[in-house]
C-alpha cells in the first residue's frame, strides 16, 4: 500500500496568531518527517514570507501563491510556474490606468521573485503591505504602469479600498 501526502494551509493552520511556527509544533512535524511522513505545505504566501516553515525538514516540494508556483522550499529551485498571457496581461493593465486602479504586481524579473507598484500611488492597503514588509528585497517601485508589463507576471493583487470600484469595472 501506498503512502500519504499530507498537506497543511500556513495560516490559521500551520502558524500561530503571530504568523510563527511554534516549538512544539516543529518538533513534533520534524520528528514525523524524519520517521518518512510525506508531509509539506501549500499556501498564498510565497516562499520568502513562508520562511519561518521553511526552516523545517521538508523534503517535498511545497505550493505557493496559491498554487502558482511549486518550489523546494529548502533551495528555493522553481520545479513549475504559472504565468499569465503577455497579451492579456496588457489589456488587464490598460483597464486598470484608464480606471486609476492600483495594484500589486508580482512577477519574476531577471529570474528573481519581484513585486511592483507605482511609486505615489499607494492604497491603504498597499502602504499597510509596504510597512509590514520593509526589508523585503522583492520589493520594486515604478514609474507607470508601462513599467508593470514586460515581466513574467504570476500574480495581481488589488489592495483597493472600494470592492464595488473593482466590481463595477470588472464585473461580478
């Protein structure tokens, strides 16, 4: 008979209230995963802010930013990654600077994770982010949205304020 992958979510599962792995809890996972336990993570964080989990004896690749992407979380190695049409991608930003909506936009630039805005142009949400992660070395701040689009983008995250804006112009 076969064996078990088993898969744990980081936040609210995983991870304590403070975002952290406890002792206990890396003790007794480690312990399992070095008797063979099949085990790993998935999760929309992306491996530098899931690094605190990362420390433990994974052996697995783990899923991150919701899928997107599948990584060793020991050595950082890309085994796939889901990029978005260049052509789509296009037509998205143009509707969102006609629109004056701002977003995150995360994608691999020179083979390195990277995530952009448009310098002065931050929402709550975005200087909420932008505090929270101030020595992120992903971090890249651009001029115009022209800036966000010749990248291989992976992922696009509002950080807007009015859910019925994003609605209104989207759809529901």
């Amino acid at each position: 008979m076969g064996k078990t992958l088993f898969i744990s979510d980081l936040d609210g599962t995983l991870l304590n209230k403070n975002a952290e792995i406890t002792p206990f809890t890396a003790k007794i996972i480690n312990g399992l995963i070095d008797e063979g336990m099949i085990f790993t993570y998935a999760s929309a964080r992306g491996l530098s802010s899931a690094s605190r989990v990362a420390k433990m004896n994974f052996k697995y690749p783990a899923v991150q930013h919701n899928g997107v992407i599948i990584q060793n979380p020991k050595t950082g190695e890309y085994f796939d990654k889901c990029l978005f049409d260049k052509n789509k991608i296009m037509e998205f930003i143009k509707i969102c600077e006609k629109n004056s909506i701002y977003l995150f936009v995360f994608a691999f630039i020179d083979g390195a994770e990277r995530a952009s805005w448009i310098s002065g142009k931050e929402t709550d949400g975005m200087l909420y982010y932008l505090s929270s992660r101030k020595n992120d070395k992903r971090l890249r701040a651009v001029n115009n949205y022209n800036e966000l689009i010749d990248v291989d983008i992976y992922e696009m995250t509002f950080m807007e304020s009015s859910e019925e804006k994003i609605l209104d112009i989207f759809g529901n």
